[in-house]
C-alpha cells in the first residue's frame, strides 16, 4: 500500500515538473522531515528529494512551522543550486518589509520577475510587483535610481511607463531621481508623456527638473515627443510645469513637430503659451512654421496667430512654393487668398507655376494664374513657366493662350491722358449682379477692369449699382477695398459663412460685414462715387423695391407724398443709415439666410439692377433740374453691366404638373413640379436675356455706350458654393472670357478714361 502512495506522490511530482516547475506552491513542511537539506539562508531552503531526483526551494514562514511556499521544484541539481542563490538573494528585502506573510500570487510575481528579468535591480522588481511598502528597504532604497534594466531604464520610469501613480508618489518621497537618462536618452518624462497621464506629469513636474527639457537621442524633449504624438492634454501639463518651448531638436522647435504631424490642439496650446513661435524657423532649412504645415486648417490656424504667409527658407523657398511642390491644392488656396505672392522666386528661381508646370497640377495651374501668376517670368536656367507647360502640361494650349492673351489686355492702352472729372460731362455707371459667391466672377472681371485701366474702380465711376453679393461688392469699392483684397477675401468669407446647412446663421455674415464695414459707418459717410445698393422691402404685398443710397433721395414736384397715405414705418434715412446693414438687408437671399427686418435679398426683384439703376440716375438729374440747377446735371454716357456667369443651358424632360392617376404619373408630376419651380425661380432672378435686352435698347435710344459682360461657366456653380476646385474653375471661365473679349474691354477702358 505504502509503495502505490509512493507512486502516487512520485507521478504527481513528474506532472508538476513537466506542467510548470516554478509554479508557487503552498505544501506541508512535514513532507520534508525526510528530505534531504542542501542549502538554507534565513528564510529560503533547498532540500533534494530521497526518493526521486529533483531539488524543491521553500520560503519557510518562522511563525508558522505547517506550511511553506515551495518556490520551485527542478530535476537540475546545477540550475537548482543557482535559483536557491538568486531566490534567497532577492528575496530577502520583499519578505523582510512585509508586515504580513507575503502571499502566494505576490511569490509567484517575483518568482515569474526573477526569472524573466534576471538583470533588474530590486527596484524595479518593486515596481513592477507593486510592493509599495518595499521601497523602504535599504537594499532597494539603494538602487532607486538603478539603470539596471534592459533598455536602461529606472524604476521612476517603469513606474512612468506602467502608469503607477502610487509607486511615482514612494519612489519620488525616496529622492528618485528625474534626470537620469536611459539608452535612448530619454528622461522620466518622456516615459510619462508616452503613458498618457497628465497628473503624472503634474506629479513629476512640482519640482524643478532638467529632466524637463533635456534632449533624447533623437533630438526630443519630452515636449517634442508629446507634440508627435498629438496629446494635447499632456502638452498643456508640460507646459503648466514650465517646460521650454524654444528647445531646439533635430527637426526643429516643439511646434515645428506638432505642425508636421497636423495636430491642431497641441499647435493651439503652444501658441497660446507664446504666440511668437509662428515666427520660429527650423534648423535644416530655416523654414517658417507654416512651411511644414500639410493640411488647409493648419495653414489657416496659423496664419491667423501671424504666420507671414510670404516669408521665405535658406533656399528663398516660400511656403506657397512648398505646397505646389508637394501638390497640397487646398493648402495653396488658403495662402493665395490670404495674400500669398503668386510670383515669388524660390529656388533656382522658380516661381510656383513653373513648380506647378513642373508636377502638371492642373488645378493648381489654374488657381495661380487666376491669382496673377505670370507665365513669362525666367528662372536661373532661362524657362518660363509656358515653356515648362510645352514639355509636360496636359493644358498647354488653353494655358498659353490666357497668358499672352493677358499679357496684351494688362497693358495699359495707348490712349490719350484721362479727363479729369471737371471736365468730363458725362457720368460713367457701373451695375453689379447678385449670384451669392459667384461674386468672385465679378471680382475677377473688376481686376481685368482695373489693371487695364491702371486706374482703380472707384475712380473709373461716378454710379456704382448693386445686388446682393454685388450691392456687397459696390460698397467694398466705394469704401475702397483693394479688387485684389476682395477676391481673397470672397474665398474666406465663403467659409466663414457658409457652415452647416441652409438656412445658414446669420450671425457669422453679420459679424463679417460688420468687421469689413465697421460697425457703425453710415452710407454717407463716403459720398464719392454714388452708390446704389438693392433691397426687398417684404412687409408689404406687392414686394417693393428700394435702394439704399449714400446720396439723398432724388425728390420729384408733381409727385404725390406717399407719407400721407403709406400705413408702413418711415425708412431709414441715408445719413442714419450702416453700411452692413444696407448690405445685409440686399443679400438675405431666401433660404438662405433669414430676413434682416422687413428685407429681403434684392435679387427677388432686381438681380440685375441696371435698369434700375439708370431710372434712378434719370429722376436724381431730373430733381436738380427742378431744383434750379440744372448746371449739376451730367447726361449718363457709359453703362457696364457685369454678370456672375451664365450657367450652361440643359435639356428639360418635363414641367407638366398635373393630377396624377397611377404611380409612374406620380413620379413625373414630382420631378415636373420640382423643374418647374427651379425653372420660375430662374427666371424671376434672370441677370441676363430680356433685362440685359432692355437695357441695351434703353441705353441706345438714349446715346448711351453700354458694355455687358458676363462670361458662360462650364458648369452651374451654386450660390453657396464652398469647393475651391469649383470657384477656381469658374474664375478660369472668366479669365478665358476676358481674353476673347479683350477688344471690348479695350474699347471700355478707353471711354472710361477719355469720355
């Protein structure tokens, strides 16, 4: 019987030593008495077994003579021997600060740790059992700040990288240092950055430390790290502990690194430290901040903290020649509409077309010559931008042609000197269609208008006419807005503007018209050149037309007081009226935005204000007239009419409404109904066909020139069209259109200048 217990015990032994030999285990000393006793240090003791051959460790527990902890159990007498010293070694400070018998699970912790990290001090096998109480031990108070580890870490930054904040708060209370380094030169911070903590970093950061900013082998303070890796909220905790900003590493300052890896949050909160740092330049290239930016919101963000959008790297690079270079479309879009120089020479002199030409971008292509690149200008080798575009554009052809189209139109005309205003006895009237952001293509035809002139609008005209976007644009050039700013600004406004889904807040237009406008300048605040500014008077039926002026109105005799018999509030009177105000009330286009007061967008009745501007004109000399002083009076000699394109004609199935009596005709009376309503509202806001019409023979029968311009786009762009790719083409209409009709425009500008 004795010999199948044997037996029993022996196979059961063989099991345990093939399933996991250093498994801890609680058994009997009694077990033992016959064992026989090989080693024994304080606690730890190595018996071989009499009757097989393996060798169990125990840790005996001096209070209680049962039971112990078998440790191990090998069939290695060798390998025995050195686990017995390494055991009774290191165990000795873990069993000592212990209050309490340590537990078997806490045993199999540090066995499993002695094994795995033979190299560790005492230390971090504190730390990464957790054996708080331990660290007041001598002999592991001794290796606090121990590199002992494979990587060469400490245990404050294994501590750091488990995200231990009650081992952080024993190792700190035990002078842990924080400046010792590991293989990678990275200090307990960058450990604490790389866990995600930022209490830990507040922890860490209560203290003054060089550790804070030094720099790893990589060329990274732990605020560089923190900034490539996008935590905002640890940035913002490295920066509340003081940590440098002006550090330079190997790819630059912190904010360089965050730039390059697009993380917007932690841009923000180091600009908010010290907005300065957009003005910090890297070390490899001597490139801006916005250099690295690789998105259109970053660019913008840090243009709005300052970024010289012009400012230039060691190889005169701008940052608009960067992103053409690396075909960063949308970015290029937010410099050029913040006033980035189309035909700054970078490197080897080119400019960024010939970058452009060079990477066949069309898009792009046509953005910069939109935006007044030149195609002639030569780099260090001789090349032009068109001769680039001859050897690798896919538009070389449209692309050539618009430039030296250009080129001839720009040129100021061979005509005699301008007549002086004293001298001139006949009024000039520039009309301005409404057509939302499609007011660009106005702002494109005024600046072919204007570099031909070589004179600015508002001295090209005495009447200034508009609607909506153009009642906008009237007062933009009246209170004289560069042609060049507006089209900038357009591409801004759309986005400031234009967020969500219609109908949009009228907050963000408002505060836009306010901030270019002023708050609180009246209309007659500048008197020269007559403005006229269209609106939808909506608290009656019929809707009423009426035009907001910055001169007083034209009073008639034999004209009856309506002020007697009008049941509606007296408008605002020119000199009482804001300028935002008028221009609001003209663009509250329904659906759109929401009426401002009693208005509505004047478009819903005068889209093209040309004939209603001229009526206006005829009954304000006819006033003077009556008035006796008909020596004011200036026959009107020149009207121009710019539209905001005409969109291409399409084919129309149906818009036959009509009481449907099965399902088929009930999806052809929707989609009849739906064509319909577009095709009414289409025609109520007509610019062009029958208004355009009237006004020629209006103006011939009075012996007046009239020009009309209004360029056909290739595609219907919408009034709230926020797609840079889609304005930029629709800006590439209006060029190519000016070009096939420059003799008309020569022809307008020298009537301008000489009538």
């Amino acid at each position: 019987m004795q010999f199948f217990g044997r037996l029993v015990n022996t196979i059961n032994n063989v099991s345990n030593l093939f399933s996991n030999p250093y498994r801890v285990k609680e058994v009997p000393l009694a077990e033992y008495v016959g064992h026989t006793l090989l080693r024994e240090e304080n606690r730890v003791i190595l018996y071989k077994n009499k009757n097989a051959r393996y060798w169990d460790c125990l840790l005996v527990n001096p209070q209680s003579k049962l039971v112990a902890f078998r440790l191990f159990q090998l069939d290695n007498e060798t390998e025995a021997v050195e686990r017995f010293e390494q055991y009774a070694r290191r165990l000795r400070p873990f069993y000592e600060s212990s209050p309490q018998p340590l537990q078997l699970e806490v045993l199999q912790q540090l066995s499993d740790c002695f094994r795995n990290h033979p190299h560790w001090s005492l230390a971090h096998v504190a730390v990464e059992t957790e054996l708080l109480g331990s660290f007041r031990h001598n002999r592991i108070l001794s290796c606090v700040n121990s590199t002992e580890c494979e990587d060469g870490c400490t245990p404050l930054q294994l501590a750091c990288r488990k995200g231990n904040i009650e081992c952080l708060c024993e190792l700190v209370e035990c002078h842990a240092r924080l400046d010792v380094t590991d293989k990678n030169g990275e200090t307990v911070f960058h450990y604490a950055v790389r866990g995600s903590n930022p209490e830990i970093i507040k922890l860490l950061g209560k203290k003054p430390s060089v550790g804070l900013n030094h720099l790893s082998n990589q060329g990274q303070t732990p605020l560089h790290l923190a900034c490539q890796l996008g935590k905002e909220d640890v940035v913002l905790a490295l920066l509340k502990c003081h940590a440098k900003c002006n550090v330079m590493g190997t790819l630059g300052y912190p904010i360089h690194t965050a730039v390059k890896y697009s993380h917007k949050g932690c841009v923000r909160a180091l600009l908010e430290v010290d907005v300065n740092q957009v003005q910090f330049k890297d070390p490899h290239y001597g490139a801006a901040v916005l250099h690295w930016a690789k998105n259109a919101e970053m660019t913008r963000m840090l243009i709005e903290y300052g970024c010289d959008v012009n400012s230039v790297s060691k190889t005169a690079d701008t940052a608009l020649h960067i992103m053409v270079k690396r075909g960063r479309f949308d970015s290029a879009m937010v410099l050029l509409t913040h006033g980035a120089l189309a035909n700054a020479k970078g490197k080897d002199g080119n400019t960024p077309l010939h970058l452009a030409m060079k990477q066949d971008h069309l898009e792009t292509i046509k953005a910069l010559i939109v935006f007044g690149a030149d195609v002639e200008i030569s780099n260090e080798f001789g090349e032009t931008p068109g001769l680039v575009a001859a050897r690798t554009s896919k538009g070389y052809d449209s692309i050539i042609h618009i430039s030296t189209a250009l080129g001839h139109l720009l040129k100021t005309p061979d005509v005699v000197d301008s007549t002086s205003d004293a001298k001139r006895t006949y009024d000039r009237l520039l009309c301005l269609d409404g057509g939302g952001i499609r007011g660009l293509v106005l702002i494109q035809l005024l600046i072919a208008i204007e570099k031909a002139a070589g004179r600015p609008i508002r001295e090209l005209f005495d009447w200034i006419a508009g609607t909506s976007t153009g009642g906008i644009l009237a007062l933009a050039v009246v209170h004289g807005k560069p042609v060049d700013y507006l089209r900038c600004l357009y591409f801004r406004m759309k986005d400031e503007v234009f967020r969500g889904s219609r109908p949009y807040e009228s907050e963000p237009l408002d505060e836009f018209l306010k901030r270019e406008f002023g708050e609180h300048t009246k209309m007659t605040d500048v008197q020269k050149p007559k403005v006229i500014v269209t609106g939808t008077l909506c608290d009656r039926q019929p809707a009423e037309l009426h035009l907001f002026r910055n001169y007083k109105a034209p009073a008639m005799k034999n004209k009856p007081d309506v002020k007697t018999t009008d049941p509606f509030r007296p408008l605002t009177n020119p000199e009482d009226q804001l300028v935002w105000r008028a221009a609001r009330c003209s663009g509250a286009a329904p659906t759109y935005f929401r009426p401002i007061g009693r208005f509505l967008d004047g478009g819903l009745l005068a889209n093209n204000p040309t004939l209603d501007a001229m009526t206006e004109i005829h009954e304000y000399n006819k006033s003077l007239s009556q008035k006796g002083q008909s020596q004011k009076v200036r026959k009107l000699g020149v009207v121009v009419s710019l539209g905001t394109g005409r969109p291409p004609q399409v084919p129309v199935s149906s818009v036959d409404v009509f009481r449907p009596s099965n399902p088929w005709e009930l999806a052809k009376t929707v989609f009849g109904a739906k064509e319909l309503g577009k095709m009414v509202v289409d025609c109520c806001t007509d610019a062009d066909g029958p208004a355009v019409d009237r006004a020629r023979a209006w103006c011939e029968m009075t012996d007046t020139l009239y020009f009309r311009f209004s360029p056909l786009l290739h595609s219907d762009v919408m009034l709230d069209e926020v797609n840079d790719a889609i304005l930029v083409n629709a800006l590439w209409d209006t060029q190519l259109y000016i070009c096939q009709q420059r003799e008309q425009f020569k022809q307008l500008v020298q009537e301008l200048l000489t009538r």
